[in-house]
C-alpha cells in the first residue's frame, strides 16, 4: 500500500487535511472517500483504507473541517452544508470518475455523506452508510435545547460536553484505550454545529427521494448514539431500487471498531464489489 498526504484549500480558505491510500500494485481504477464522524478523524480508518486497498480500491481520507488535523473551531459550523462543499472539492481536485466513486460515511459523517448525494447525485455511483446519523438517540434536556437554540445565534462557539459514554461506542477495548489517549478527538459540540446539524438532518428525510442510487446501510443493533429504527424508515422514502439494510444484534456504534470489524468489512466491500465497475467491468 502506498498513501500520501495532502492539504487542500476550501472554498472558504481552510486548511483541509486529506490523505490519500493506493494499491502498492499501482493506481486502482475505482475510489472510496471515506467521511468519519463526529469529534474523530481520518487516521481512526487507517485500518479499513488497508483493507480496500488489498481489494483494488482507492482511498480518499479526509479530516473535516473542525476535526483532526483541519482547520476550523474545534467540531463547529456556520452552515452543514459547508462540509458537502469540502466533500465537493474533494471530488474535484482528485478529478474522480463518477461511476467509479463510492462515499462511505460513518455516524455523521453519514450524514454529511448522504446529503451530498441528495445535492449531487450524479458524483457517485454508490453510497454506503455506517449507523448513519438520521435521527439522535442521545437524551438531551430540554432546557439544554432551549438554552443552545439562544446561544446558536448570540454566541454559536458556546461548547456543550458530548453526553455520550465512550464505552458505548464499542465493545473493543483495544480502541477504547486508544481513544482515551488520542489528541485528536474532540469530547464537544458547540452550540451552532447542533442547530446547523438539526437543519441538515430535516432536509435529508425531505430530500430523501433525491436518492437513486445504490444504498448500503448497515446499522448497530444496540446503538446508544443514533436511533436504529431511523435507517429503515429513511429507506422506505428512497426511491432507488437497490438498498440493502443490515442489523448487526448487540453491536455498538463504530461498527468498524467492533471486534468483528473485518466480517463487517468484508460484507462493505463484497456489496460494493458489485455495483463499482473495476476496470470497465462489473467487479467480482
């Protein structure tokens, strides 16, 4: 495997950190952009960019803008829709064909990752959708909202600690640790990124008969972080006649961090394998 690593400009000036993974056999023909959740980064896919790599694929990594080793107030935006335009220019500047482009987006990163399909439809050939973030499971008081809806227009970089336990996130032990010791996660949310998140998470559900490509959706059983009725009933609004749900019982969240990450995986890229064509053809 071969990567390299680059920083991008966004169309606002910002710094985007983005790496990108090759076959070490040379340029494979088809591209995964994988797009990682809230408070993570890129590098947390390393694993699952080696993987694709050894089944002829591309890799395309980035850290949003907010996130890791990017620009921008820790895990705040002014609009959703600004990381779609770094995904945008993501696609642009590696000059990607569509047909042979898969989005593969994690938690909200699944979010990010779906809306940019709705918006451009005609970028890729495929989506894959890790717990996908279409409806918030986390409780949040009410007073908690109603104070952070004030402070989203008077004071938007006001921050609120995530009320999610990492240990819900995985029951890999192994990644937990490394968690808790990686610099470059993030443990809040400010009040403007919740309100710009709400907005995009509406326009998705409306939007959702924009969507006709193929979908994989694979969603955590025993997500604490995300609703996991949601994924089921965001499908029945598709229009395209091939999506693929699959409940994985008793599994967490980061799907790819569970301890049957690699058959998990290996179900991602058999799917994929069948709808992004491999040198012209149809891959098997």
């Amino acid at each position: 495997m071969r990567f390299a690593e680059n920083e991008l400009k966004t169309h606002d000036g910002m710094r985007l950190f983005v790496r990108r993974f090759e076959p070490s056999s040379g340029t494979a023909s088809r591209t995964v952009i994988i797009v990682h959740g809230l408070c993570e980064h890129g590098t947390r896919y390393d694993h699952i960019s080696e993987l694709l790599t050894e089944h002829s694929w591309n890799v395309v990594v980035p850290d949003l803008r907010g996130h890791g080793r990017s620009d921008g107030v820790p895990v705040h935006v002014k609009k959703f829709r600004h990381y779609i335009r770094d995904v945008e220019m993501i696609h642009r500047h590696y000059g990607l064909v569509p047909e042979r482009t898969a989005l593969l987006g994690h938690s909200m990163g699944g979010l990010v990752s779906l809306r940019f399909a709705q918006l451009q439809p005609d970028a890729v050939g495929a989506l894959v959708l890790m717990s996908p973030l279409l409806a918030v499971k986390v409780p949040i008081p009410l007073r908690t909202i109603a104070a952070g809806r004030v402070l989203s227009f008077v004071a938007p970089r006001t921050r609120f600690r995530s009320r999610v336990a990492p240990c819900y996130t995985t029951h890999n032990e192994e990644v937990l640790a490394r968690r808790m010791e990686d610099p470059l996660m993030h443990r809040s949310v400010t009040a403007g990124w919740y309100f710009a998140m709400k907005s995009s998470l509406a326009a998705a559900w409306k939007d959702a008969d924009r969507i006709d490509m193929p979908v994989l959706i694979m969603q955590a059983g025993d997500d604490k972080l995300v609703d996991e009725a949601a994924p089921g009933q965001w499908l029945q609004r598709v229009p395209s006649d091939d999506t693929t749900l699959h409940d994985l019982p008793d599994h967490y969240h980061e799907l790819l961090n569970e301890p049957d990450w690699r058959d998990t995986s290996e179900t991602v890229f058999d799917w994929l394998n069948h709808r992004i064509v491999k040198n012209g053809h149809a891959a098997t």
